[in-house]
C-alpha cells in the first residue's frame, strides 16, 4: 500500500524532484543503517574504546 501510493506520488512529481526525493531518502537509509550498525557493535562490545582497553 505504501509503496503504491509513493509510486503514484513519484508520477506526478518533476523528475528532478523525484531524484532529489530518491537522493534523500538514500542519504536517511545509509544514516540509519550507520546508526544501527553502530549499536549492534556498542551492545557486542565491539567499540573502539574497549577495542583499545583490550590491547594495552
């Protein structure tokens, strides 16, 4: 359904909106898969600092 109406609004948008639209909606999903990785690895304790506590 979502995906329905996006389409259905992407039409009716100019295609330079539409690839700004595609552009930000890139740059929010590779922000939000940062930020996840990111806590995935703080919750495994894979951050750097306990990475560099461990070596000395």
């Amino acid at each position: 359904m979502i995906a329905t109406s996006t389409v259905k609004f992407a039409r009716e948008l100019d295609p330079n909106d539409v690839r700004h639209l595609k552009s930000d909606m890139t740059r929010s999903r590779v922000r939000l898969e940062i930020q996840i990785g990111t806590k995935v690895k703080i919750v495994n304790g894979e951050d750097e600092e306990s990475k560099s506590r461990d070596q000395k």
